[in-house]
C-alpha cells in the first residue's frame, strides 16, 4: 500500500496533505531527553537500535504525522569512516578533523557496513512496528555537507577553510568526494533494505558555495548517489534539501533527477509553485513560526497550504524543530495542516 506521503513524494494526488517535520524526534520532547539521558551519550543513543528506535516512533505516539525519520545523525558516516566522533554537552558535534583523505583509513566497505549494522536493525525494528499508512524516512548527509565538518571538525559559519582547500588540492577534494558518494550510496540502499521507504539527504552547507563549487560538489555528487540507488531501488523517493542555495534550487532540480526538494524559510511560496511542474515540493514554515505558536503560525501554515496543497507537496519546516518549541505547537501545527481541505484539481499534471 502507498501512503499519502509516497505519494505525495510522486507528484501522485492525494487525499490530504502529508506532513512530517525535520527534527520531529529530539529535545522539545520530555520522553526524548528521557530517554537521551538513561543512554549516556548521543552516539550511543545513535547506536543502541532499540533506543534509536523508540525515539524515532516518540513523535509518532503524539501527534498525526505521516512519516517517522530513522534517529541518527549524519556524522555516523564520517564515524564509519574511521574518524573520531564526539558531542559535548551544550556544544555541537566535534570531530577529529582530517587535512587529507590519507588521514583516514583505507575504505572497506564490508566493514563499513558491520559498523553502521545497528543504524540497519534500528530500522527494522521501526518498520515492523510502524502501522502501514505511516511512512519511514532513511537519511544521509551530502558529501559536501560531511565534507565540511570532517575536515573543519566542528560547524562553522562559512566553512572557508574546507572551500579553500577543495580550491587548494582539487584532486584530493575529488577523491574523498567520490569516497563520500560511494560510501552514501551503499549506506542509503542498505538503509532502503532495512525498511526505509523513502530517503532524505541533508546538504546543509550547500549555500555557501559558489556557482562553480555548487555544481562541482552538490550537484555532481548528489546526481551520482541518486543514479546508484535507483539502479537497485528506482521506486524508492529521495528528496533534496540544498539548504539556503537561493536560485541554485532550480538547478538542483534540473540536474540532480531528484523526485522532491525541502525547501528552507527563505524560498518565495510562487518560486516553489514554479518547482512543482517539475518535482515535489517540501516545507517551509519558519522553525522560529512554530516556536512562536499561536493564531500567527496557524495563519502561516494556512498560507502556504493554500499556495501550495493542489500540486504535489509535503509539509515542512523551512529547518529542524527548535529544542525550545512547546510540543503543544507542534500538535497545533499538524492539526491546521492536517485539517486543510485540498481543491478538487489535486496534481492535475
Ligand atoms: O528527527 C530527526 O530529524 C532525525 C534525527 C536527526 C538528527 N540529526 C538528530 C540529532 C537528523 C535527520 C539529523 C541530521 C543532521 N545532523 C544534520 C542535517 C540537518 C540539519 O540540521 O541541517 C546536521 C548538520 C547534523 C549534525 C549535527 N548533529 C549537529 C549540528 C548537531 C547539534 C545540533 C543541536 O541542536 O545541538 C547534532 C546533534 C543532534 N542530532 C541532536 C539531535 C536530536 C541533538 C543532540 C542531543 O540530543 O543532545
């Protein structure tokens, strides 16, 4: 059975409007931070698929929504990688960072898998307890998106270093970019094996590049995980989200052969209609709306269903879920949208 989210994913009519939101599992959530605490760190949390799971239904258990995202982080695949990984408490994550690709250990890629195997069981374990009109959401990072915390070790605002040395030592850029694009893509179609029945991949840095560099190290990249996951999977969905890249969404699209772009809080409502000739859209409500609350926000997602709900859209936020946000939001969130009556010419393509 294909859910309205599937659907949705293949610019298919549906009855409603589907909605889940990045960051749905996390600290806004009393029985998340429950459970983050009796797992000791983040990473173990990552790694123990039974916890890594009941967190990933949490949300589900509360509000209406119609995906669950699996619960991990991007930085697993640096970690099976070789590299050193760590969260400390009150900081975003740290990492050993790498000045080359020769600083990290010859890829294997049996091993590579052994390492992420409970990632694998944590999905399984959800699927089989997920009711069939829920969907589950596999995820990866882009490779410039690793790319960037591997070599700066943490986060940063423009990450100029890692750009400068792409620009610096563009063949060893190259070849951990293609390491990258391997290593996702047997990740993401083992994931889909597991039970993922549609998959995200997060380009978080993807707008600070330039033209040339977006092409060189988003869209390439990007264009060739796609291709390697729909040779075995060509009916599982993947949806994009260049965040922040402005015009560049447009040539995402065109390049990629992505099936959905997430859109961020920036992207104009009549520029996303445009997109859904092509694709379909996800978003893009303000993070920073959905911790306010209220009539404001109610009125907001009204807005953007009614701009967007007749063509093939999922509901969004334009980033993840604040860990300040009242879950009493959330559910009023998905309530309005849920609510909304879509027109009668749904998807007429
Ligand atoms: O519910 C979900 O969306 C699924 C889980 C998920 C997490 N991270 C859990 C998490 C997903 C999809 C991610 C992706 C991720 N991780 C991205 C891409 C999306 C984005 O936000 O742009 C990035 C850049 C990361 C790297 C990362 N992990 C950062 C920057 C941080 C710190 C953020 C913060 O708010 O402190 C993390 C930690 C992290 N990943 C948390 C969660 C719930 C908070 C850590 C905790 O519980 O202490």
């Amino acid at each position: 059975m294909e859910t309205e989210f599937i659907k949705a994913l293949k610019c298919q009519p549906t009855d409603y409007i589907p909605i889940w939101l990045m960051r749905q599992a996390g600290r806004y959530l009393p029985e998340y931070r429950e459970v983050r605490q009796s797992a000791g760190g983040f990473l173990e949390l990552c790694y123990t698929p039974k916890l890594a799971s009941e967190v990933t239904l949490q949300p589900l258990r509360r509000f209406d929504l119609d995906a669950a995202i699996i619960f991990s982080d991007i930085l697993v695949i640096p970690n099976a990688l070789g590299q050193k990984v760590w969260f400390e408490p009150g900081e975003g994550p740290k990492l050993s960072p790498i000045q080359t690709i020769a600083d990290l250990p010859d890829f294997d890629p049996d091993k590579f898998l052994e390492f992420l195997d409970p990632v694998f069981q944590a999905l399984d374990l959800t699927r089989s307890a997920l009711p069939q009109d829920k969907s589950l959401i596999g995820f990866a990072g882009a490779p410039w998106t690793l790319a960037c915390y591997m070599f700066n070790g943490q986060g940063s605002r423009d990450y100029q270093n890692v750009r400068n040395h792409a620009r610096q030592n563009p063949k060893d850029f190259k070849k951990l970019l293609d390491l990258l694009v391997e290593a996702i893509s047997i990740y993401l179609i083992e994931k889909i094996k597991a039970g993922a029945n549609a998959i995200q991949i997060f380009d978080s840095w993807a707008g600070v590049l330039s033209c040339d560099e977006f092409d060189k190290y988003c869209v390439q990249p990007t264009t060739k995980i796609i291709e390697k996951i729909k040779t075995v999977y060509p009916d599982v969905p993947v949806i994009g989200f260049p965040r922040g890249v402005g015009f560049n969404y447009q040539t995402y699209i065109d390049k990629t052969g992505i099936d959905a772009v997430s859109c961020d809080q920036s992207v104009p409502l009549q520029e996303m209609q445009k997109m859904q000739n092509q694709v379909c859209v996800q978003g893009n409500l303000d993070n920073l709306m959905l911790l306010k609350g209220g009539a404001e926000m109610v009125e907001h997602a009204n807005m953007i269903c009614e701009s967007l709900g007749d063509k093939p859209f999922v509901f969004n936020l334009g980033h993840g879920v604040i860990k300040e946000t009242s879950p009493c939001n959330v559910s009023l969130l998905v309530d309005t949208v849920k609510k909304f009556k879509i027109g009668k010419n749904k998807n007429a393509a």
